[in-house]
C-alpha cells in the first residue's frame, strides 16, 4: 500500500484510520506509569490505617473519543457499543458495569474500560459509527488512581484548585484541572471517593506529591 | 528579674503558666496570652531598636499590626531564624529566642548613634532618590552599609527545616476580622447555611472586645465571643482561622491568607505539623470587618521610647495586665482617647495629666474623667517631649483653636509615659487591593473604603462605625446581604446589647505645632520605621513634590514593612496642610498586598526540593537510572544526557557512542518526542495548512518531514509526519514543543478553520519509543520481529505496523543520525520489556545506549537543524537553507507563506545557517561565538551572526559546527573568525553543514 493510486476503494476505506491491537499476549506483563513505585509491596508492608487511602487502577484501556455531540447517529452508535450514552451534560460522568465515560469539553469524551477489551471496542466503534470523529487509544499515556478516605477532600484541596464541597462536587461529577503544578480529570465516585486521570510522565510526580499531602492524615497504600 | 509593670490580676494571660524568652541574649519571663511585646513591656524593656537614618532609641508603641517599631528577629538557630517579625503580633512561647534588627552593635549603645547625629544630616529626605540612584553603579557599594545599618533582619543562612503548605478554600461568605462586626457578620451567614471563612490575625477571636472592659448584654463582652465562637465551631461548612491575616485580595474575590499554625508553639513546628499555611481562598461575597488602627499624633520627639498610641496602652492594660509606665500623660484630640487615662487610672498608676486639645470637650468619658479628679489640661498640647532611653517629661503649651499655633508658656511636666491619640483610620488596606479609591469623610477624620466593583461588603470600623453597638448592627447587616446575594433564606439573630457612650465631638489635627518652626523644632517623626519628619514632608512640599505619590516616594513614607499603617494619614495632611489644600485634594496613596509581610516558606508551600516542579518520566527511566545515565532537562523531562561508563570523561563517553552508532548500532530513548494524532478527512489538507511543504500526496505507509512556521514566516517546530490511514496521521513535534504545537493545531482548527472535520489528540505519552540507529540495526530488529525488513519492502520513510518481542508495535524507517535506523513505538507499558528484549538481543552487535547530546553531536554530523537551537524565531526556511521544505504552489496557502515574502524576509545578506569548519580540526568554536569577516576590524567588530551547534566529531575526527552568517549560502569557502574572550581567534571555512555522508547513501541501504 505504497501509493494510493493503486490502491482498491476497499483497500482505502480499511485504512482510512488505523486501528490496531496494541496489547501483546498474557505471557507479557504490562507495566503501569506507577509500576516502579511497587504499590502492593507498599500495601502489604505499608500502614493499615490513615485518612487517606490509594490505589492505582492500572494497565486500563483509555478511548479518547472526539465528535460532535449534536450528531444523533453517532450518538446512537456509542449506546450500541457502550450499553450507555455518552454524558452531554458538561462535567458529567456515566457508568455501565465496566465502563466509564468522563465528558471532557464540548467534544471531547475519555471512555474507559477493562484494558483487555480496548481493542474490541475500538474495532465496534468503527463497524458501528460513520461519518467524522476520532477515537485514539490513550492506554498507555496515563492510568487512574483511586484516591480515598475520612480526609481524601482535605489531601486533594491542597492539590486542586476547584471547589470539592459536594454541594458543588457531587458524585459523579468530572473536571479536568490543574493538580498541584501537573493535571488530572478528578471525578468523585463517593462521598469520600475520587478518581484521577492522570499522564504517564506525570505519575511519579503525582504519586510524590499525595504522599507529601497525606502525611498529617496517614496515607494507606492499597493493592 | 520581675516583671514590674506586670499587674497583679486582670488580662487575658494565663499567670500560672510562666515562660521563659531571651531578647538580645538576656533571659526574661512571660505568661502563656502574652505577645513578645507585652512580655517585654511587663519586664520594662524600653528600647527594642535603633531607627533607620538616625539611629535613635526607639520603643513599641503600639499593639497590633500597625507596629512600626518592634520588628524584631527570631530564631533560637541558624536554621529557624525569621526577620520581620512583629513582637506585637507573636506569641509568647517557652524558649523564644529574639532579637533587635536595628541596632549596630547593639541598641543600648549604638555606634551608629554617633554617626547618627551626623548622619541624619547627611541623609536628608530624598537622600536615596537624590544620592544612590546617581550614579547607579555605584548603589552596589551604598546598599551594604545601608542595609547594615538600616538593619532590615536578616535571612538565614542554612536550610528552613520547617515545612509550610498551601491549601485551596472556597465558600459563600469570606468574612475578614473577627471582632463584633465581623463575627456578627459570620453567626448571620452561618444561622443561614451560607459556608462561611472568617479569619483573624490574632490568636483569640473578639478583636478589640478582648482589650476593652465594654459589657454586652450586661456581662464580661468576651462571654458573648465565646458563645458565638462556639456557635460557629458547630457548623460544618463554617471555618474559623486564627493567627490568619488576609494579606491579599485580589480580582474577583480571590484572597490569600497567611495562617500561622506553630510559629506560637516553639522556634520550629512539633514534627508532622506545617510552621505557616497559605490559604488561597474563591469566594462569592466578602465581608471586610478590618477594623481601624488610632493614630498617634505627630509632635517634638514623639519616637522616644515610651510615646505610645494612646488605644495600644489600654490594650496592654487590660488585655494583657501591665501597664507600660508609672506616669502617663495623655493627649487626645477626642473622647475615646480619654479611656486610657481611665484604664491606667483604674491599674493604679499616677495620671499626670490629659492634654485634650479641645478647648471645650464634653463627652461622658471627659466628665468621667473629671469626676476622678484627674488634671484635665484643655485647649493645649504636648509640644515636645523630653528624654532619649525613655521620656522624662513633656512640655505642654495652650494651641489656637485651629491647632496650627502655640499661644501662651510653655509648662514641664514629669512623666515616662506619652500616650496620644488623633482619631482613628479605618484599616482599608484590602480594599485598596481590589483598585478602589478610598474617600475622605470629614466626619470621621478619615478615610473610608471607596467604591468596589468586588463582591464586597464592609461592617464595622472600616467603616467608621467604632462604637460596638453600630459594629454589630453593621455586621449583622452585611451578614443578611451576603447571604440574600447568594439566594438564602435570612437568619435570625438577636444582637446583644452594647452599652452606649456619649461622646463629643473630635478635633480634626494631625501635627501638633511646636515654638519653633518644623524645620527648626526637635524632629517630629511621621513614619518610625522610615524615620520620615513632618519638616521632611514640608522639605518634600517645598522642593515641588505636590503629588503625593511623589511625596511618598521622596520621603520614602509608607516604604516600610509596616506600610505607614501609623503615620501615612498624619503625613497627608502635613503635605494637604503646606500645599494649603484639603486632604481629599491632596488624596492618599494607596496600599498594595501584602498586608503585613510574608515568609517565603510560606509563599513557596510544598513547591520546593523534590516537588519544585514536576520530572517528567518515560516508561524506560528505570533503566537509565540503573544504567548510570547523566540526565538533562528537556523542558520538565529528564532525558539521558550520555551514558557515562567507569573511568569515563563526558567527552569519552560521547565519543564512545557515537562511534558505536555509527560503526554498528546505538540505541535512544525518544519516548519524549511530541506525539499528535490527527483524524478526519480534512487531516490531510489540514497539514498542507501548518505545515510549509506538501502532504496532498502522503500514501498511506509514508513518513515525511515537515516545518511549522507561525504567521511570521518563522520556523517554530519541525517533525516527522506519518500517514497511517487515509484520514490518520501521527504527528511528531520536538520534547519541548509538543504541548504548543497541540495548541497552535487547536487554535487554527477552533479559530480559523472550523469547517475542516478534523481531531487531534496526544499520544505523547501513550507511545514508548526507540531509536535503533547504525549498521546493524536491522540485523538486530530481524531478531525481534517477523517482519520483513528487506530495504525494497520497508524503505527509508516507510512505516510498518509489526510486532517486535512480542509486543505489537508501530516502526518508522526514519532517521535522525543519518544512518540506517527504526525507530520503535510501542504502548508505553510495554515500552521497557521491548527495551530490554533490545539489549537481551544487542549485546553481540555492542547495542550502546546514547543520550541527548550524542544525538545532537550525530544529528550535528549530518547539518539536521533542531528547532529552538538553530532557530530561534528570527529565521524562516530559506535561512535555514531549507527552500526545499516550502512549497510555494499548494492550492490554499499555508501558515507563515505571507510572513515569509516580506520585504525584509527576502532581501540580500540576511544571516544563513551554514556549516563551520575550523581550520585548526581540534578546534571547537563555543556555541554563541560571535563570528566577524574581519578579526582585525577596530572594537566594536561588525558581527556576522553567532554559532549555533558546535561539537567534537569523534567519528570525523574535527569539530562540526552550523551558525549563523550574513549571505552565508553564498560565502562558502570564505572565511569567517571567532574571535573569545581570552583574546584568541578560532578561524572557520564556511560549508556545507552535512559533513558526514552528503548523498545520505547510509540512511538508504
């Protein structure tokens, strides 16, 4: 496929975007953006008890996914292929079992899911959904982390620049902001309960940081 | 030794808790509800400093925030020491180490006393103005000795071990003073279920309730700030913060304040604690309950220790239960200055007199006073003070009605202690932050708060509003508006009820006249901590500084860290006064964050040491840690720099791998490199846009290069582009510029063409990827992958979608040393099994790491330019010598097409980028190296345009160097010089810069 004036009308129409299975078999485990921190060592060995409580969601599939969200077909196709429809109220998150989607701007949505089923779904995005729009696998530029306990909102004030009262940071809840001198999609999944996105080359400076503001709660590393 | 001005009952402090503090070396004790300051009145400690120009005693002089004098310097170690610190607003703990800050040697005898003298004389106002700023080089010289004497504290020379952070807040009312106003304000938000902030500089909540015996609903006005304090603790969205000043307020009701959480326990925090707290607050409205600072009145030696604010000695009186002196005189130009000789009349210490400088006052605390028996002097003033270490006596004269003359004999009294009192100043300082111009009233002799665009309320004494019953009332009130604003339900609040004074009339004076004129009577100090005069301002007047903006920065009043808090409305009106306008004329300076000062601990928060700023890392860096790599800095990442191995010189080590590149294979960590993906089936035509040369053509498979200009014409970035569909492409950007490009891509798209259907997103950090350069980098791919690698299936700027150890990858056939190369993209969780798998199978073709610098030093070999090293913003493609990366026939234009056919982009002689080469092959031109055509041309050399890249070729065995000439693309084989700073002139031939392989044949095999 060197030069496009040779190529089938099919042949075009397969590559008009590339999708590929970026996943090797199970024999090669995945390192996370927080692999070298060696979290379950620090959980088993780490303090039981603390205000704040960690732990990584790791080697996840991340689906960025851009259209127009006024597009009622493609709106359709992701309800086929997600079970659920994409949140178009700003700052919203919905989820289905597995499945998680974070609106991000006005047409832009981060869909997450078991890491083993991104390409699945990917493929299903683009049998199911014509006309214009980008999905792009993220997977391996950021990972999640739950963070949570009696003081998660005080470590997180200290680190963010928004307003986490629940009056105005209810459950479900997403923003995409500044954390500390980095960023992260913060999206509260409980009382006491948040998720956040954050980059791949951030994490170490991530993870230092939550440690640094946790320390007057106690920080509980989990598994 | 006793504390003999320490009262036997009465205060606040708490006498069964005795603590030990040292001040310039010399232990004293205290009670736990001291300040430092009250602890050294209580002991008699007179003087705490020297003053700035003339090195006169001087003493506190008053008790809160508006302290001018008592700056003192903590510290029990190196370590912990603290300047700037208020002994009016610092705690007393067990252990406090303190220190005068002016003071050379020391305050009791002072060497700079004697030059004082002299040099008060030589320092006039203007001095600094006048003198240091000519001629500038010089202020270098001045500044030390200045400093030394000036004595502004000092900063420590080891580490803070203290940890301080910052904590974002947000709520519906952010009440800023916690006296009656302000905490009425916050039980009303609070009844409501507004969330509410309401701090306050001091460690107790009540403001001036706790220096006053005032009753509110018949009992003790401290048992009604406790039972609201209480109230308060018992909602969960109301914060309380004590020992907080509000030092800032800032556009739309962004406020920053400064908590002290530990500087009241000991010299350094209890461990786990933070020493200071920043708190940046967002809130939807503002109550300023700042209160208001009295102002002393500005009279012959009015600094010498014992003069006080005449509010400052009640406060010290009945808060804190000593009584600063055994013989007070008192002047007042008002009633409520009356309340001090009361209060010092009910310690039981000697009332010598009240000058009031009414001729007829008649309020209930002036009859009070007259009840006692107390010698009430009226219609005069105390003109001029006597004594140097401590005031002995003060001479009191009859003044006109207009307080401008003295009228009769002048008669001595003996006192040590001058309390005086002109009225009060609204404390407006945080209004003034938001912009707004304060606005004179003439009632209260004063400046209230001016109008705010803010969503800000004010209650209480900002206002003008000082009686208590008012300052509540005020309160509740802003309390219901705020919370009607937000859209909640009012709250029901009774206010208790405050006893209600009669009072007469004050008099408007600020200067107390003397004898003698200003000029020739003893000084009459306006500004302490500046040392600034009335007879300076006059001077200032005279010499035809008429604004006052002028007049501040002549005499330097308000310079100080005290901000004139004192002194500033009293130096307005001696300016109004000599200018002969009104004080609103003559208008006010006005005041600008922060507040009162601010560590630097507490402004950096946790952003220092490994948490400055964020390291950004690539899914391999493990490994170049274990490795020994040396790392650079690449915007926040760290790249391997260069691979170092025992023994080994930096030097040694770049020419070790980049021989090994060259010879056989060198691998690099390219992860860094921007990536963009780009969909939709404008995507194509859409780089024909940003891009200078031609995409229309890419098939599916291809990589290409490409240059990204800004409308100027001027290069910006420059990368390789794939195509991987017909509407996918990958876009690479340089490390540092990948977030700009994302965004100059966005703003194009979202601004200017947003009809194109086109997405980018990064996958920057999604990809690891790997560069294998040299000879044998495809021997060692064919280990790792099925694909075919032959170089007529997979040629140069080819791109193939494979699987390399396993882990499905995305290779391109591109190159950046010149040499036969596959640079490896796998998701970045596999990027370091793929890595390792390299080495696994690399070691028999001496697979060497390389970092950032063999890769310029390799790139540099072949001229490849790096965008922000060879450009910098002033040089469009032709410069470069890149005309075949422009393609001047595309359908729609592109960005930077117009910028580059200006006139000046296209005349003669403009500086190129060519290659160096030194006649001396060892030579290595530093890079910056200003280049001349004649290096015998008389200084100051006409300079031709400065070295770009220079480096060693280990491979070619001579220096590479590109930079920039004037015509330099049709100079080649000319001559250009070097001349450096030691005197010597590197002599360079102007070339090509691809010095190494010119075809490119080592790319192609």
């Amino acid at each position: 496929m060197s030069d496009l004036n040779v190529m089938t009308p099919e042949e075009v129409a397969a590559t008009k975007a590339a999708v590929m299975n970026q996943l090797p078999g199970a024999e090669i485990q995945g390192q996370s953006p927080l692999h070298h921190a060696e979290l379950e060592v620090l959980a088993q060995k780490g303090p039981k008890q603390g205000g704040v409580h960690l732990k990584e969601l790791k080697l996840l599939g991340h689906l960025m996914l851009r259209m127009n969200p006024e597009n009622a077909d493609q709106l359709a196709a992701v309800e086929r292929v997600l079970g659920v429809g994409l949140p178009l109220q700003p700052l919203t998150s919905v989820e289905n079992g597995n499945y998680s989607i974070r609106w991000m701007s006005p047409d832009e949505w981060l869909i997450i899911v078991p890491g083993a089923e991104t390409f699945d779904i990917e493929s299903k995005f683009r049998d199911e959904m014509g006309g214009h729009y980008s999905l792009v696998n993220s997977s391996g530029g950021s990972t999640v982390l739950k963070v949570s306990g009696d003081n998660v909102v005080e470590m997180l004030k200290k680190s963010v620049p928004v307003d986490l009262h629940d009056s105005e940071f209810p459950v479900g809840k997403v923003v995409s902001t500044v954390f500390a001198k980095s960023g992260a999609v913060v999206r509260r999944t409980g009382e006491k309960e948040f998720e956040l996105v954050i980059r791949r080359s951030f994490a170490d400076y991530i993870w230092l940081w939550i440690q640094d503001a946790s320390r007057e709660f106690g920080l509980v590393v989990e598994a | 030794m006793t504390q003999k001005n320490r009262l036997q009952s009465g205060g606040r402090i708490d006498r069964s808790k005795s603590l030990t503090f040292t001040y310039n070396g010399k232990s004293y004790q205290g009670f736990q509800g001291d300040t430092l300051a009250s602890a050294m009145l209580a002991n008699g400690i007179d003087v705490i400093g020297r003053s700035f120009k003339y090195s006169r005693p001087r003493g506190i002089v008053a008790a809160g925030a508006e302290e001018p004098n008592a700056v003192m310097q903590l510290g029990a170690t190196e370590a912990t020491q603290v300047p700037n610190v208020r002994a009016t607003q610092q705690e007393l703990f067990n252990g406090l180490v303190s220190a005068s800050t002016n003071g050379w040697p020391n305050v009791d005898t002072d060497l700079m006393g004697v030059v004082g003298k002299i040099g008060g004389k030589m320092m006039p106002p203007g001095f600094y103005y006048k003198t240091f700023m000519f001629p500038q080089s010089l202020w270098h010289t001045y500044e030390g000795v200045i400093r030394k004497a000036a004595g502004l504290g000092r900063s420590p020379l080891e580490n803070d071990p203290d940890e301080y952070d910052t904590i974002n807040q947000h709520c519906d009312v952010m009440i800023v003073g916690a006296g009656p106003a302000g905490l009425a304000a916050a039980q009303t938000a609070a009844r409501a279920g507004a969330r509410v902030i309401i701090a306050d500089e001091q460690a107790e909540f009540g403001g001036s309730l706790l220096s006053s015996k005032e009753l509110l609903d018949g009992k003790p006005a401290t048992e009604w700030v406790n039972t609201v304090v209480e109230e308060l603790a018992g909602y969960k969205d109301v914060m309380m913060l004590p020992r907080s000043t509000v030092n800032g307020y800032h556009d739309h009701n962004f406020l920053t304040i400064h908590q002290r959480c530990t500087d009241h326990i000991a010299d350094k925090a209890p461990a786990g604690q933070v020493r200071q707290r920043m708190h940046r607050v967002r809130a939807k409205w503002v109550v300023l309950a700042t209160g208001a600072h009295e102002r002393p009145l500005v009279f012959s030696n009015n600094d010498v220790p014992g003069c006080m604010v005449a509010g400052a000695v009640s406060t010290y009186i009945n808060r804190y239960g000593v009584v600063p002196g055994n013989d007070l005189v008192l002047m007042t130009t008002n009633d409520y200055g009356y309340q001090t000789a009361l209060d010092w009349d009910d310690a039981g210490r000697k009332v010598v007199a009240i000058v009031d400088t009414r001729a007829n006052p008649g309020g209930a605390r002036v009859e009070a006073a007259r009840k006692r028996g107390l010698n009430v002097i009226t219609g005069s003033a105390v003109i001029e003070v006597q004594g140097s270490k401590r005031v002995s006596g003060v001479s009191v004269a009859p003044i006109s009605a207009d307080g401008k003359q003295v009228t009769g004999s002048v008669t001595k009294l003996s006192a040590d202690t001058v309390a005086s009192s002109g009225g009060w100043s609204p404390v407006i300082h945080l209004s003034c932050h938001t912009g707004s111009r304060p606005v004179w009233n003439d009632e209260i002799v004063g400046f209230l708060p001016g109008p705010t665009v803010q969503k800000q309320l004010t209650a209480g004494g900002i206002n003008g509003k000082y009686d208590t019953a008012a300052a509540l009332a005020e309160g509740l009130e802003a309390g219901q508006k705020a919370v009607s604003e937000i859209g909640l339900a009012a709250s029901e609040v009774a206010l208790p009820a405050a006893e209600s004074v009669e009072e007469g009339a004050p008099m408007s004076l600020f200067h107390i006249p003397h004898l003698k004129s200003t000029s020739a009577a003893p000084k009459q100090f306006v500004d302490y901590q500046n040392d600034v005069t009335a007879a300076g301002i006059e001077l200032a007047c005279r010499e035809g500084y008429e604004s006052i903006e002028h007049v501040k920065r002549y005499t330097a009043m308000g310079f100080g860290t005290d901000q004139g808090k004192l002194g500033n409305i009293n130096g307005m009106a001696i300016a109004a006064n000599v200018l002969n306008q009104t004080i609103p004329d003559t208008g006010t300076t006005i005041f600008r964050p922060n507040y009162t000062p601010i560590t630097f601990g507490a402004i950096a928060g946790r952003n220092c040491g490994e948490l400055f700023d964020p390291e950004r890392y690539t899914a391999m860096h493990k490994w170049h840690v274990e490795h020994g790599a040396k790392f650079e800095d690449v915007g926040q990442w760290k790249r391997p720099w260069y691979f170092p191995k025992a023994g080994e010189s930096m030097q040694d080590a770049l020419n070790r791998e980049c021989k090994a590149t060259r010879e056989s294979v060198g691998i690099l960590d390219a992860s860094t490199l921007g990536k963009i993906d780009i969909q939709g089936k404008d995507a194509r035509e859409f780089l024909g846009r940003v891009y200078t040369n031609a995409w229309a053509k890419l098939a599916v498979g291809k990589c290409r290069y490409g240059l990204m200009c800004g409308e100027d014409g001027m290069v910006f970035d420059d990368g390789v582009t794939s195509c991987l569909g017909e509407n996918h492409f990958l876009m690479t950007t340089t490390s540092g510029g990948a977030a700009r490009v994302l965004e100059w891509l966005e703003l194009y798209h979202q601004t200017e063409w947003p009809e194109m259907e086109v997405y980018f997103n990064t996958v920057t950090d999604h990809w690891a990827t790997m560069t294998i350069s040299g000879p044998n980098s495809r021997k060692l791919l064919a280990e790792l992958t099925d694909c075919d690698l032959a170089n007529e299936n997979f040629g140069f700027m080819d791109w193939k979608q494979t699987t390399v150890a396993g882990v499905p990858a995305r290779v391109f056939r591109i190159s950046f040393t010149g040499e036969l190369s596959y640079e490896i993209n796998v998701q970045a969780n596999y990027g370091l099994h793929v890595w390792e798998k390299l080495f696994e199978h690399g070691e028999k073709y001496n697979l060497t790491p390389y970092g950032t610098e063999s890769m310029h030093v390799l790139r540099a070999e072949k001229g490849f330019i790096i965008a922000g090293q060879d450009t910098d913003g002033s040089v469009h493609p032709y410069d470069l010598g890149m005309g075949w990366a422009v393609s001047q026939n595309k359908p729609f234009s592109f960005i930077g097409k117009r910028g580059m056919a200006r006139e000046d982009c296209v005349r003669e002689n403009r500086k190129q980028l060519v290659g160096l080469k030194t006649t001396d092959p060892k030579a290595v031109i530093p890079e910056g190296a200003q280049g001349v055509f004649d290096p015998k041309a008389p200084i100051p050399m006409p300079m031709v345009g400065h070295v770009t890249s220079s480096y060693w070729s280990e491979n070619l065995g001579h220096s590479v160097a590109m930079g920039f000439v004037k015509g330099g693309l049709d100079r080649m084989g000319e001559k250009v010089y070097y001349p450096l700073a030691d005197g010597t002139v590197i002599e360079a031939e102007i070339c090509s810069p691809i010095f190494l392989d010119p075809k490119g044949e080592r790319q192609n095999v």
